[in-house]
C-alpha cells in the first residue's frame, strides 16, 4: 500500500519547513515568543503512534504534541472533544458513531476526513502493538466524510475511553514506515521540525490545528536521564520546564523565587509483575511471598516521602473500577519459611528488568530486601526498545514499569493486560477472564464497578505482580511559562503555553 497522492506525504518536507517558517514570522505564533525547552523522565526513541517498537510513554508524550485524537481526558479523566465534536452509542453499546468537527485539516493544510480514522485504525490492528488488544473484534466504517462508526458484536461501554489511544495519521501511511516518521504529518498543536531519537524533538505551532496554532515559538521534549543535569540547565535557562523530580530535590526547588513546583496524583501505579510462566513462579504462594519479602513501606518513606503513597489496588484511586485491597503485610520471616516449603530454588538469580533510570533505587532496595532472605536478582536496566520488546516476548522473571490506565478506566488495563489470551505475564486464569468480560460489557456503571473490584481481588491476592506504590507526578518549572497542563502521567499539554517577556 502507497502513501496516499496528496501533500499529507509526498510534500512532507517542505510543507513542514515552510509552515514553521510562516508560523513564526508571520502573525500567530510569532506573538508567543521564545520557545519551550521540557524534560520529563520519559526517552522519545519512536514517534510513530501505531508501532510495538520504541518506549510507550515517550510515544505517548510526543503523540499528544502532534497528532489528534477522536477523544482526549482532561486532567481529572473526563473525557472531552478532539477531533470528533460529539459521540453517541447504539442502546445496548456495540455500536459507537462519531462525528467530527467541520473543517479538520492535517498539518500539510490537506483536509481529515473519516477515511483517514479508519485507515489509522486498521495500521494500528495490523501493526499489532500493545494497544491492539483493546479493539479485538472491533471494525469501523466510514459513514460520510464527517461520521464514522466503531462496530462489535459485544457491547463495549468502554470503547470511548478505549480510543484515547487512537492517533490520527493520513491515510496511506504504511506499517513499515520508518522514513517517513522523521516529520510526519498530523492534527495535533505541533508539528515536527526535526526529530533525533533518545535525545530532542523539536516542534513549532501547526498552523492547522483546529483549536488554534499554539503561541509559544517552539517546542522541545529533550531527553535528560541525569537527574542534576536536567536540574541545572532549569536552573540555567536553558529549560523551562521538568518532571518527575526526585523527592530529596523537591525542598530546594521549592526554596528557588524563580521557581514553581507542584506534584499531581497520578492514574498510574507501579507495577511489578511476576511471569508465571517461569517454572520458579508458578505458585501464587510464592509469589505472594516475594511480595511479603519487601518493605515497601519503608522504601517509599526513604524514597518518595512527598510523592509516593502505598498502593492497595492494581489500579490508581483516580481510575473508575478502583478498589481498595487488603495490604500485604511485611514479614520477611514468613517469606522465606514459605519459600522453603514450595521448595524455590535460591540459587537461579530472578530476572528483573526495568527501563527508566529514575527508578533504579526503587529497585536496589527491593533487591537488597530479597537478599537479605536468600533471593538472588539480576537487575538489568534495558534501553526502551529492548525494554518493551524483551517485555511482550517475556524475557524476563520480573518486570518492573510505572503502568497508567488509558482513558481512566479499567477496561483499557485490566481487560487488556490480564486475560488469558493477552499473554503479558504468563498469568491465566478462567474464572478471571469470565469477570473481566462481564465488566467489559455490562452497561450498568455500578455492576462494572463491583466486577472490576472481583477482578482485582483475585489479581491482588494471586499476586499476579506486586503493586508496591502510586505515585505522584512532580513538575517543575520557570516562573515565565504558563499556561501548560500538569498531566497525571507525566504527559503535559503545551498548546497553549505561553512564555512571559516576549
């Protein structure tokens, strides 16, 4: 399949060189001024929004910068109009019709029609990444250049919150396409200027965006692993804004005129699954000793005082289908005894794999908890793309990520990540998959929600993974920018940011 003949591809380049130059030396952008230099946590390796390849949340981060959605949640979940200015559900909700708002164009000025929707979904279903799992079943058909429609033969209330997901890419753009992911062209606030992965993107306002071209000059998301590197060149100037700030810096920042700091709760919750497929964590017994085996306490005391908090549920308090499980008790004596009586092997090192820097300590003080009863780790932080590849094909014994919900709702975590069929941790169980189904489909809101805390009752104490903490997610930022989104994922929104003394 070709790139569809329109400027949306074949003119990619100067189009977008064109169109920055347009932005900021005439009328619009050009009032915004200097521009914004960011820094979160998170490496941008990949921006294609379809792709399996490349770390998600630096996806995720980037995606929202450039491309639009059908649907996007607010701060607090609730979802909201993007490129589809209203939605409507048949009565028993198999069916969900979208319409979209008059006039979208795509950042080449060539218009976004429903025919592009539905090529991006089906890239997506082919590309299989991550985020397929949610639309098994699902087919889309394009009604008038304005509607399209999201059909499946069981009702899905959840669909909605499903494709926040969802980034819109002109039709035509194939699977393999790597080339053309160097400055794609898209719906969202910015476009890219130049993209160097694992270290700067670099945007400037899209002109056609239909909420109105950002004011802010340019846009870099710049990859800063060093925690007093990124803080120095905010002190500097030389950025204006990060997040995911290490607690011990917080107090010093806070301290700082020229400063502002303000931690947000997040919808994500650290996760650390077990792969149950590994013959020495097979046992629920076992792997809920592990769990026993850790202080987690303690270790967010030390770690996180101002923004972690013990988690006591597989999903964020911010997250419809949230409920609160009984806590697992720290008994590191217990944990072993119950460890020698299943019989585990002490001397095999269990694999745990992470991928971002930040959160090796964490990590250290779980290895060192497990050491001091016996437990051996190998404790291997991998690059994103290896991360995310090594973690679908489960190379791993442990797995260690900061695991958000897509559209604040359960369905796009619990009902894409636990079922049998889903494979992401070795873990099956049929009378789970039977609950998570019947919450999936139950239109009730109430009967959704009792479902889910069934469902996370067994995933908690089969101790699929531990659910140590949730976070929240501390930004920090140059008094002259404003106007900026605190996202609860350490996805901020700049469109409409604005940088004083212009």
């Amino acid at each position: 399949m070709g790139i569809r003949t329109s400027s949306k591809a074949t003119g990619l380049l100067a189009v977008a060189l064109v169109s920055a130059a347009c932005s900021i030396n005439s009328g619009g952008a050009a009032s915004g001024g200097k521009g914004v230099v960011a820094s979160g946590t998170f490496v941008i390796d990949n921006i294609d929004p379809g792709s399996a390849e490349g770390g998600a949340a630096g996806k995720e981060l980037a995606g929202q910068q450039i491309y639009g959605r059908l649907l996007k949640p607010n701060a607090t979940g609730t979802l909201q109009p993007d490129l589809a200015q209203s939605w409507k559900a048949n009565a028993d909700s198999t069916s969900w019709e979208f319409t979209l708002r008059s006039g979208l164009k795509f950042s080449d000025g060539s218009p976004l029609t429903s025919a592009d929707i539905v090529d991006t979904y089906q890239r997506l279903m082919k590309l299989n990444g991550p985020s397929a799992a949610n639309f098994k079943g699902v087919t889309v058909k394009a009604g008038s250049d304005t509607t399209v429609t999201f059909t499946e033969k069981s009702p899905d209330p959840a669909l909605p919150s499903k494709l926040t997901v969802l980034y819109i890419l002109p039709s035509g753009v194939p699977t393999d396409a790597a080339s053309y992911f160097a400055k794609p062209v898209g719906s969202g606030p910015f476009m890219v200027k130049s993209f160097k992965p694992s270290a700067d993107l670099t945007m400037v306002p899209n002109p056609n965006y239909w909420g109105g071209a950002p004011k802010i000059k340019s846009l870099t998301l710049r990859s800063i692993p060093d925690v007093s590197a990124r803080l120095t060149a905010l002190k500097t100037g030389e950025i204006s804004a990060v997040w995911g700030v290490p607690d011990d810096q917080l107090p010093s920042l806070q301290s700082d005129s020229s400063l502002k700091v303000q931690a947000v709760p997040s919808n994500a919750n650290i996760t650390m699954w077990f792969n149950s497929d590994t013959p020495a964590l097979k046992s629920a017994k076992v792997r809920r000793a592990l769990w026993e085996a850790v202080d987690y306490k303690s270790i967010i005391k030390q770690l996180y005082p101002e923004t972690g908090q013990l988690a006591d549920s597989p999903l964020a308090s911010t997250v419809f289908g949230y409920a609160p499980q009984s806590p697992v008790p720290y008994d590191p004596a217990a944990a072993k005894k119950a460890l020698q009586d299943a019989g585990f092997s002490f001397d095999k090192p269990l694999r745990l794999q992470f991928g971002q820097a930040a959160f090796k300590p964490f990590l250290q003080a779980v290895v060192s908890d497990w050491a001091k009863i016996g437990v051996k780790t190998d404790l291997l932080q991998k690059e994103q793309a290896v991360f995310i590849k090594d973690l679908l094909a489960l190379k791993w014994d442990v797995n260690f990520q900061q695991l958000g919900t897509a559209g604040y709702d359960a369905s796009t975590n619990l009902g894409r990540l636990y079922p049998c069929d889903a494979k992401r941790n070795g873990y099956c169980n049929p009378d789970l998959d039977k609950l998570l189904t019947k919450a999936g489909q139950a239109s009730d809101r109430s009967q959704r929600q009792q479902l889910y805390a069934q469902a996370e009752k067994i995933i908690w104490d089969d101790a699929v993974g531990m659910f140590p903490m949730t976070a929240k997610v501390a930004y920090v930022w140059n008094k002259n920018l404003s106007g900026f989104t605190l996202d609860a994922l350490g996805y901020p929104d700049f469109s409409k940011a604005v940088l004083s003394g212009s």
